[in-house]
C-alpha cells in the first residue's frame, strides 16, 4: 500500500521579492520543462487533485507552494523551455526563478522531473549544469515511464547515469498516470530535514 503525502495548498507567489517566502520548513522544488509531467506528479504523490493539470505546456506561470505532512514544503516552479512564451514572461519567469534560489537556498533541495521517452535532453543537462554550479542538491525523476517498453525501462538508469551523471540512489522511474514507483519516491521527500 503506498504511503501518501499528505498536502495542502497555501498559496500562489507571482514575486518572490514582495511576498517574504516562509522559512521555518526545508523546501523541496519541482523544476522540469513545461509540459513533463510536474503537477501530476504532486497530485498522484498526494492522491488529490491540488495542483492544476493543462494540456497546454507553459500555463504555469507562478510559483505554487504547499506544505507536506506538515514538515516541509513542496514548491511547483513554473516549467522552462517552452517556446511561445513572449519575452517579457520570460523575463519575468527568470526573474522569479532567481529571486526564489536566492531566498531559500540554504533550506531547498531540487526534484529534477524528465520526460523518460526523451533523454538526454540539451534544457535538461543544462538545468543539472545550473543545480549542480549553484550547489543546490537534487534528485531526478523520470516521470511517464508507463509509456516505454520493458526493455527501455530496462536501460533507463543506465542512460540517466551516462546522461546526467545522477547516480541510481538519486534516480527515481516513475509514472504518475498509472501511480507507479512513488512510494520510493514519497520516502525521499519526507526524509528532508
């Protein structure tokens, strides 16, 4: 039986510098391009329906924050690399991106999510290149892999090794449309301390 995540929504941040971040908790902060799969993967780890789903890539724009079981934050950060974004929600995504990290970067960890199907990935290594540069630990998440054949799924950790030089304790296979490989997962999250 899976171990959910219990979570509730408190509130949407459109400026990280007028509204002060709460820090009495550790973060963990979902990054991965736009339309990979983030706000599914909150809703299947929690078994609710707390983060908005679009099939339109690029709709979040904001950053959303919870609290998970009452010890920890879980921040949705808008998904980068989508292309019909003009530039001044560019602007103002990076803007917002960079104001978060400053902000909480002692108490926040990063949950990298790939699309399984496309790796590498040049946006993707360049995120790790950006974490890793920055000393923001993470862990990678290669969400859709109901999507793959066995023998695929098979040589995914491998190819996430070579790929993005994330060893296999920090990799996690998972699928939030079929709810598979997340209690692994939902035991990293709340070790946080």
């Amino acid at each position: 039986m899976r171990s959910l995540l219990r979570i509730r929504f408190l509130k949407t941040i459109a400026s990280v510098k007028k509204e002060a971040l709460l820090k009495d908790k550790h973060f963990w902060a979902i990054l991965g391009r736009s339309n990979v799969g983030k706000s599914s993967l909150i809703n299947a780890l929690t078994n609710e329906r707390v983060a908005k789903v679009s099939c339109t890539p690029g709709k979040t724009i904001t950053v959303n924050l919870y609290v998970i079981d009452d010890r920890f934050y879980l921040v949705d950060l808008p998904g980068y690399g989508y292309a019909k974004r003009s530039d001044s929600i560019r602007e103002n995504l990076s803007t917002l991106l960079t104001d978060f990290w400053e902000e909480v970067s002692d108490k926040a960890r990063a949950i990298l999510i790939i699309d399984s199907r496309h790796v590498p990935n040049n946006l993707d290594e360049k995120m790790v290149e950006w974490l890793r540069f920055n000393n923001i630990p993470f862990i990678l998440v290669a969400n859709k892999i109901d999507k793959l054949r066995a023998s695929e799924r098979g040589l995914l950790s491998k190819s996430l090794l070579d790929a993005y030089k994330v060893g296999f304790e920090d990799q996690y296979l998972v699928s939030a449309f079929k709810k598979k490989g997340l209690d692994l997962l939902s035991e990293r999250l709340r070790s946080l301390q």
